[in-house]
C-alpha cells in the first residue's frame, strides 16, 4: 500500500471494505453489521515527543507522518487502537508479559516445538506494569483476543472465532480467575502443532534452515488494548 | 472503556448520490479492425466447392486489441431491418407456411437483420412488431426506423444509466467518394474501387440528445431521448434509451442512403464472394448503400464498412457521454468525547519503564496524554473488522477536544475508470 496524499489540508478519509468484511457482506445473511469502532494510530511514533517535546513533537508527528493507505487485511490494519481510560492523570500503561513451560522463552518471545515430541506447549500471557503498585480498574483486561497461523498450530479444547483468507485463527479466550499483586489479569491456553508434511517446511520452513517454520501469534488485551507477539518456531525433528 | 466504543444507530445514516464519468470514444478505436472482435456465428453452406459465408450478429468495439487482457469492451454494434419497412418488402419473395420470409440468395442474412430489430423493439418498445421513429412516438410514416443502427453501451461504460443531453456521435454522412482517378467523371468513382473499404474523408455531421434533458420522454424501455441533428436540431435522426444505455440511429437518415457503393462483399457464390455496384467499366450505376447494400451484404459486411469508414480512424473523438452511477452510501458518525481515547497501545506510547512519553518527566501533575488517530476501524459485535478508514494526516486527540469522524461506505461499482488512450 502506498500513502495517502496529505498535500491538501483537508483530511481525507480513505475507507475500504476488509476481506472478512466482503465476506460477511457475500454472505446476505445480516452478518455484516458495523456494532463499534476503534482508533488507531499504527505510523505514528511517540519517541518524537521525547526528542523533540510536546510543542515541536506534536507538529512534527501532524506534519511529518505519512500514513499508509488502508489495508483489506484484518490483520494487519490496525495493529495499535487507542484507550478510553476515565482516569486522565495515568502515568503508566501496563503490558504483556509471556511465561509458560520449558518450551516458552520469555525473555525472547519466542515459543520452541516440534512436530514429532514437543507438539504442545502450555503459554501464560499475565499484565504486569513497572513502577506501580497496581493497574487501573479500567485497563484490566477482562477477554484476550488470540490469533495463530491455522496452517500450523491450534488452540487445544478451544473453537476459533473465525479463520480469515490468509489462515489465520483467531480465538476469543476469557481471563483466568486469578490475578497478580497489581491486579493485572491473565490468560492461559496450550498451543498445539497440527500435522505437518515435510512439503510444508519445504514451502515454510525459514531460509537459513528449512527444518524450521517460523509463524507469529498475537495475543490482545481486550480491555487495555495491549498487544503481544509470539514468534512460534516449529522444528521439524523434535 | 476500552479500545472499542460502539456505534448507536442514530449516527449510522444512510444517502445516495450520483457519480458522472465523461466518456470519451476514439475514432480509430471504433475503426481499427484489431479493436472490434467479431463472432462468427452464422454460416452458411457453400454452393460447389465455394466456401459459404460466415458472420457476426454484431461486433464488440474495445478500446485496444481486444486479444489485450486490459482490453475493455466499450460498446455492441449492428444493424437490424424493420419487417414491414420499404428495404424488406422490397426484396421479399414470399412466406413459407411456416411464416418464414423468404429472400432471393442474392440477399444475405435478411432474417438476422429482421429478427436483430425486432429484438431491440421487443427490449426498448415492449413489442418485437413495433418500428422505432425518430422522434419518438411519431405517426409520419417517413420519421419510422426502416434500417436501423444499433449501438449498445457495454455497462463497464454505460454505468447505471447515460446522463441526458451529453451523448455526441460524429458521424460521416457519405462513403468516400476517392476512386482510382479522381479526374475520372464522377459516376466512375464508386464503382469496381471499393468505397466500401475506403475511409470517409467529407460530409461528417454530429448527431446529438440535445434538448434532452428539458424533454424527459419516456417509454417501455426506459427513458428516451431524441438523436438530432446538430446542424439542424429540428431533425430528428434516431434515440437514445438512457436506462439501458443503446442509441438506435437511423441509417436513412444519418447516412447518404442513395450513394453509390461499390466494392466485394461476402456472398453465396462458388467463390464466396461478389461485387457490390458491378465491374468498374460498366456506366450504369447498381448499387445503393440502402437498400442494396444493407440486403446484399453479411452484417459483419455492413458493421466492417460502418465502423471501418464512417467514423474516420484518426484519434479525435468517435462518441462521447458522460455515465451515471448511483451510489448508495452509509454515513457513520464515530464520535470520540473529550474523555475518550486519549490513550494508546502502539509500544511507542510507553518507555521501557512503562511510562507514558508524552507527559514530561516533572510536569505529571500540569500535562495530561494526548494521542494521534490516524485509522478508523469499524467492527461487529463478535470484534471482526468489517471496514477500516486511513486519515491522510494525524489528527490530535486530547482530554481537551473532542473529535468527530465521518466514515463513508460506499456500495457500487468501485471501479474507478478513465477512458483515454
């Protein structure tokens, strides 16, 4: 996608229809019904209020940030909403932190199996927050939203929402009844490798070793918007 | 409060409006054989070892080689005779007791041209036994279509309907009048040379809707509106049905009819071929472009020579119009209160310390967030994005201004196009 034409000081709104939502449409069965919205701000980098302050760094984001056209792919269109948080005075936002079995490696992101032995792997996605004794009300997510390359793995005793064109499975998981020091929610699902051919690492298998598919999973916080991606690194001989 | 705020059903609205597109066709689209794809569905036998005739029902015209993937058809032409019109009683031997007319084999595809008109009658007037007249629903016996020139507007083109008073079609009048010796008298030009190959190069006329759009005529096949022409708009030489985008003209009036023509035509012969207006040494003139023309020769015959030589072939403009397309369109008001969205998630908002950038260290207790809104998504209920909206620049977000983004979705046919080559 190319960018928008920000020449004019008209703002101008370039709107498409996603795939999922031509698909919902094709359906006619009332499917297609816009319930809500939600704001993005996916090209804009807020280091440039740090280096620049409040005054000049604003400008320089409304002046110097070209945006993307919009994309049809769910996906990918709007990786970062805003927040409607009552509280006006927060300081902090809390984040995602990954844990799990031996297989999880959360200092990296990353989550290790194999097709053969370790097909499963149990992930923990916990809100933490620096420097704060605890998380507002407001931004305790109560849902997490998951997606996962279908093509690869699934979530075990759990039904997806809905697979996309590109097969991605996005599964809509509710919070562990249990909660950390600072309030923050969690949620806890087991990854498993689905079968896989040697023609698919063939395919998908990475460039420096093609016994090894590289896939993402992302996981969102509902409520406090907060995003986590996983690199799932599939081995072919575990 | 969350990342999602829903959407009440008093700020989805729905309008409709109107979208023009101007049209421009090339005269050498039109003339340009590489540019009009035939099909050749009707054939005949041969007569000895003569290998009959083949021909279209009619040409698509498209703005390139139409071998070309990015080829777009533009319009269908052909042409079709009134069965109770001069041209056909004239050449008719009788009726089988079928009710099939029956034609001398001199003829050729006079039951094509016939059903080709009645078609078009049956879709535009609402009965195949109907002629058209121009104008419109006139009783004089002159004023009705006996050999007729359809044009149909693919709707890639003609969109959901062709706006009144902008259809122009610049048209040649008389076929080329260039023999081999033009210091030869005049009779000898037309005939043996081939005027039916050659481009027109005088007599042009332009055939216009003028008047149309402040007399709104309308009849079974939508509305209509009354082909004149531009020299002389009192006379009326053929209509355009607008709703379904086909313009029916005249050949006896937008044509030299009683012209002389000469030049070889597909025919039921051992060759399969004969010549229109006899050999080149003979001093009595045969041929008329109607009606012997148009009874003797194939439709492709007919279409080729039209299409070939009457509308030039330099790159000046053939026909022109502007479309119409309708569009439905649903307004949703996303309205961000000044309490809303002041946050975000993208991972720039926060340092490594979780802490908010846009606040000054020190001044936590003046500052409060802002953020900056560059995409609008639109969900359902189960959290899928349906649509999604790309300002072209950022817009501040702050607990001191509210915001209010209009997000148009349109349904029709998205594909914007402009015709130029």
């Amino acid at each position: 996608m190319g960018f928008l034409d920000h020449s004019s000081n008209n703002i101008i709104l370039d709107a498409v229809l996603t795939d999922v939502g031509r698909q919902f449409l094709a359906r006619n069965d009332g499917s297609f019904s816009i319930h809500k919205f939600a704001l993005g701000d996916d090209e804009v980098n807020y280091g440039i209020i740090s280096k620049y302050g409040r005054t000049v760094g604003r400008e320089k984001i409304e002046k110097n940030t070209p945006i993307f056209e919009a994309l049809t792919n769910q996906q990918h269109s709007q990786k970062y909403k805003l927040i409607s948080v009552s509280n006006p005075n927060l300081l902090r936002l809390p984040t995602l932190t990954l844990s799990g079995d031996a297989n999880v490696d959360g200092l990296n992101n990353t989550v290790t199996l194999g097709r053969n032995q370790t097909k499963t792997s149990t992930i923990t996605v916990e809100q933490t927050i620096k420097n704060e004794t605890t998380i507002d009300v407001e931004l305790r997510d109560q849902t997490f939203v998951v997606e996962v390359p279908n093509l690869f793995v699934q979530i075990l005793r759990q039904t997806p929402d809905n697979i996309d064109g590109q097969q991605r499975a996005t599964y809509i998981l509710t919070r562990s009844a249990s909660e950390n020091s600072f309030g923050g929610s969690n949620v806890q699902f087991t990854i498993s490798v689905k079968s896989l051919t040697d023609s698919l690492f063939t395919v998908y298998g990475t460039t420096a070793n093609k016994a090894k598919i590289k896939a993402f999973v992302k996981i969102t916080g509902v409520q406090s918007g907060a995003v986590k991606d996983i690199a799932v690194i599939i081995d072919k001989n575990l | 409060m969350a990342i999602f705020k829903e959407v009440s059903t008093s700020d989805i609205k729905t309008t409709r409006s109107f979208l023009s597109q101007l049209i421009d066709v090339l005269q050498e689209d039109v003339s340009a054989s590489v540019s009009r794809r035939k099909y050749q569905v009707f054939v005949t036998g041969g007569i000895g070892l003569g290998p009959g005739v083949t021909s279209s029902l009619f040409q698509t015209i498209f703005d390139q080689d139409f071998t070309l993937q990015t080829a777009n058809p533009i319009f269908d032409m052909t042409v079709g005779l009134f069965s109770g019109g001069a041209t056909v009683l004239s050449s008719q031997t009788g009726t089988d007791a079928a009710g099939k007319e029956l034609f001398p084999s001199s003829s050729l595809m006079m039951r094509e041209k016939i059903d080709n008109y009645r078609q078009f009658a049956s879709a535009l007037l609402g009965d195949s036994t109907l002629s058209f007249s121009s104008a419109l629903d006139s009783s004089d016996t002159a004023d009705k279509m006996d050999v007729a020139l359809f044009i149909a507007f693919k709707r890639l083109f003609a969109r959901d309907s062709i706006k009144r008073e902008t259809m122009a079609i610049k048209f040649y009048q008389s076929a080329s009048i260039i023999g081999p010796n033009p210091s030869a008298p005049a009779e000898t030009w037309y005939r043996g040379v081939g005027n039916l190959d050659s481009t027109s190069v005088s007599g042009s006329a332009i055939y216009t809707d003028i008047g149309a759009a402040t007399n709104k005529l309308s009849t079974f096949g939508g509305q209509v509106g009354n082909i004149v022409d531009s020299a002389n708009t009192s006379r009326n030489v053929g209509l355009m049905f607008y709703d379904r985008g086909i313009l029916v003209l005249d050949l006896t009036k937008i044509t030299s009819s009683s012209q002389y023509m000469s030049g070889n035509i597909d025919a039921m012969t051992s060759t399969g071929r004969t010549t229109l207006g006899g050999a080149r040494t003979e001093t009595v003139f045969k041929s008329k472009l109607i009606p012997d023309f148009l009874v003797s020769a194939s439709i492709d015959n007919i279409v080729d020579h039209i299409a070939a030589t009457r509308f030039q072939s330099g790159s000046q403009t053939a026909i022109t119009f502007q479309n119409t397309t309708n569009i439905n369109s649903t307004l949703i008001f996303c309205r961000a209160a000044a309490d809303e969205f002041n946050y975000s998630a993208n991972p720039t908002f926060i340092d490594s310390d979780d802490r908010i950038v846009v606040i000054d260290v020190g001044q936590e207790d003046t500052q409060q967030s802002f953020t900056f809104v560059t995409s609008v998504g639109m969900y359902d209920a189960n959290d899928n994005l349906l649509a999604v909206a790309k300002l072209s620049r950022p817009v501040e977000k702050s607990p001191e201004r509210d915001l209010t983004l209009r997000v148009r979705l349109d349904f029709a046919k998205k594909r914007s196009f402009r015709y130029t080559k």
